[in-house]
C-alpha cells in the first residue's frame, strides 16, 4: 500500500508523539489579507489540504538552547522564525557564523541574503559533520587554503551543490529556495525519488519536459521546508534568493523531520508515472509542472512575474490558493482581465467559480471514474461543504495547492485525500 497508508498513520503518530511531549507544530498560516477588488476575485479558499507534518526534536526538548547568548538583532518581526533561528543557531552551531559583539550579544542577521558559502556550511555541518574533503575537487575561485574551500568541496562531493560551468563555486552568490530544496531533500537521502520525479513520464514510456529540479523541489515542498506564510512578506519563489531567516527555518525543518516521513514519500513517489494521455490532457500537466514550487497565496490565481490585473486583486506575489490553480490550470481566457493564452499553450474551458465549494457545486464523478485533467474536491473539516480542490492527473497523482505545502505533485490516492475526497468534475470532453 502506497504511501505507508497516507496520513492515517501520520495521525497515529502524530497523537502518540505530541503525548509524549517531544513534538511542537509551526503556527498554521491564517487567511492573508490581501485585498480583492472585484466580485470574482475577493473570494478564495483559505486554510486548505494536507495538515502540517510535525516537528520532531530526536534529543530533548526542541528549544533548549546549548548557549546562553542573545541575538543582537532579532526583533519582533523575526518571531516566526525564531524557534529556526535559535535551533540552527543555539542548539547547534551549523548557522552561528558572525562573531559577538562588545556586550556579548550575537548577530544573526536574518535578513541578509544567505550566500553558497555560508550554506554549504551549514549543511555540511548539519549533516554531514564527519565526511573529509576530497583534493581532487578544487575551485578556481575558492583556494583550498581558504575557510569555506573544505565546506564547498564536501557539499560538491556529496552532489548536494554543483560547480558552475567553469569550475566555479561562486561562494558569494545568493542561495534560492530550489538550491536550499535541493541541498536539503539530497542530504536526506531521497536521491532516488527527486530522480524518478524528474523522469517524469506516461506509462507508453513518453517523458515530460520536466523543470529543473522538479524532483528535490516537489520533495522540499511535501517536507514542508517553505514556510507556509499568512504574510506575502515570507511568501518565496522557487528562484527567490533567500534571507537568512527563511534559510534557517528550512534547516530546521529537515533537521526535524519524523523518522517516519522520508520513507513515506519515498513510497509515495515509488511509481510516479501517469498515465497515457491526449494531446490536450498532457499539455495541462506540462503546464501545471512548471509550476510547482511556488507558494500558497490565499486568493492567489497569477504565476506570472508581470503584475496580476488590478481587475483580479493585483496580488504581491506569483502563486495560488487551491482554486486559483485551478483556474491556472483550466479556466478559459475571458477576453477581460484573466488572459494567460499564450503562453499557456492551450485554451482551457468555462470555469466562472472561483472558491471549491462553488465549483463543487457542479458534478458528480466518482473516485474510481475520475479522469486526467478532472477537478477533484475534498471536505476537509468533514463539515459537509467542500473547501479543497485540485486537479487530478492520473495514477493517484493531482497537482494541488496547499496551506502547508505550496504547489506541488501530490500523491492523492490515500491518507487525507482520499479520506476527504467528496466528487469530481469533468470540464474537459472525454471524447
């Protein structure tokens, strides 16, 4: 049974350990306030899909700190990622990188970009603290003499990080959310499965055009290493260079992982091949692919990096809200504000609402009969109104936006979403 029977036995667990005391969950994010301005576009589905994986701390209370210091320049703003920021910081030294100051207090500075240098570090010391450097590896850039030369080469020679095309190391440029997923999803040992998501294909053997690092930034995001943000301030792109706090709360995030949880996805991803698709069903996939990474928006239906129509709420960032995907995904161009056709390189179909529970009020297709490109709804609170959709991609698969996870491939055929499932909706002719 794929999935090691979904969140069922997340639940399970989750029950157990929280009894135990030694497990703490991240505030869940609430509804953004962004504005909308139209009819249409101030309604979205807020709070939605998979719950939060828990944090796990393997060796003692989660926030005791090793080190009595204070941080010299956290403030209110960083509480978010202050639990993070203490634990990569205080409780290890894999992010204490700036020296004290006269008064004994710590800098961390949380929103100075993270580089590749100080990341590798971190990595290499989270994960990695015993591995030895490798002199065949060497950096025009980087002299071996140099501090971070032994951190860069562990991190190339575990194939955590890549030299660039000239040799290069570059230690001084920014880290992105796709490097930082990339980086963490490796280290903990999901190789294989970031691979066989990259080589995406239909059964008749057909392959996607899959993004790069598709596969570690599907896996980043279903480890919840993207910090699920009610704030558009936090929200981050999967080519966003990220500020320190965000480094540190990903870091945590992988360092605190359940025992559980990597080899589940690993079983979840174990068969990740689609079925044999049309023209027109595999050209939504194709589109919808290019896409994951990005972050939930409450109200959010744009993905591109141009300004959202003020008509549809301008939103401040690329990235969508459970049915704004769907939208994304499926809905025809309206000649108005909504026209993304080209480059979406099909037309899409008639899809007005704009919340589930409004476009779960049109039709009845069953699980067992659900097709490639159907939309699919969940009742996630068993209240008996919808209040998740995603679009179903075959195999147990569907391309879903989440509160916790962000836009991802979505293993759906058990756990949580097969337990809420309530219908699906056919836009598209099955002929």
């Amino acid at each position: 049974m794929r999935g090691g029977s979904g969140l069922r036995r997340y639940v399970r667990r989750f029950a157990v350990i929280a009894a135990a005391g030694a497990l703490i969950v991240p505030n869940g994010p609430a509804a953004s306030a962004r504005p909308k301005s139209t009819a249409i576009a101030e309604r979205g589905d807020v709070g939605t899909g998979i719950p939060p994986l828990p944090v796990v701390e393997r060796s003692g209370a989660l926030l005791t700190a090793r080190r009595t210091f204070r941080w010299s320049d956290l403030d209110a703003s960083d509480a978010w990622a202050k639990s993070a920021i203490d634990y990569v910081g205080k409780s290890h030294d894999w992010m204490r990188d700036f020296a004290p100051k006269a008064d004994g207090t710590v800098p961390f500075k949380p929103d100075t970009t993270e580089t590749r240098k100080y990341f590798a570090r971190a990595a290499v010391k989270a994960f990695a603290p015993r591995a030895v450097v490798d002199p065949s590896i060497t950096f025009p850039d980087l002299d071996p003499t140099q501090t971070f030369y032994k951190w860069a080469n562990i991190a190339v020679q575990k194939g955590w990080m890549h030299r660039l095309g000239d040799g290069r190391f570059a230690p001084d440029h920014a880290v992105t959310m796709v490097t930082v997923h990339r980086v963490l999803v490796l280290a903990l040992g999901l190789k294989a499965t970031a691979t066989r998501i990259d080589r995406l294909h239909t059964h008749d053997g057909t392959p996607f055009d899959t993004p790069p690092n598709l596969g570690t930034t599907t896996l980043g995001m279903r480890l919840g290493l993207r910090y699920p943000s009610s704030d558009a301030a936090h929200d981050v792109t999967p080519h966003m260079p990220l500020p320190r706090a965000q480094v540190a709360y990903s870091l945590y995030r992988a360092k605190t992982q359940a025992s559980w949880v990597v080899p589940w996805l690993r079983d979840q991803y174990s068969n990740v091949v689609l079925p044999n698709l049309g023209q027109t069903r595999r050209a939504i996939v194709q589109w919808g692919l290019g896409y994951v990474g990005y972050p939930y928006v409450w109200a959010g239906e744009w993905g591109f990096d141009t300004p959202e129509p003020s008509s549809l709420g301008s939103q401040p960032i690329a990235g969508f809200d459970c049915s704004g995907l769907a939208w994304w995904l499926l809905r025809r161009d309206d000649g108005g504000s909504w026209n993304i056709t080209p480059p979406r390189p099909y037309r899409a179909w008639p899809l007005p609402q704009r919340t589930s529970a409004e476009m779960a009020k049109f039709g009845i297709v069953s699980w067992k009969h659900l097709m490639p490109g159907d939309l699919a709804f969940y009742d996630g609170d068993d209240n008996g109104t919808v209040d998740h959709v995603d679009v179903y991609v075959g195999n147990g698969f569907a391309l879903d936006s989440s509160t916790s996870v962000g836009t991802s491939l979505m293993y759906v055929a058990e756990g949580w979403y097969r337990d809420h499932f309530v219908h699906g909706r056919r836009l598209i002719p099955s002929t």
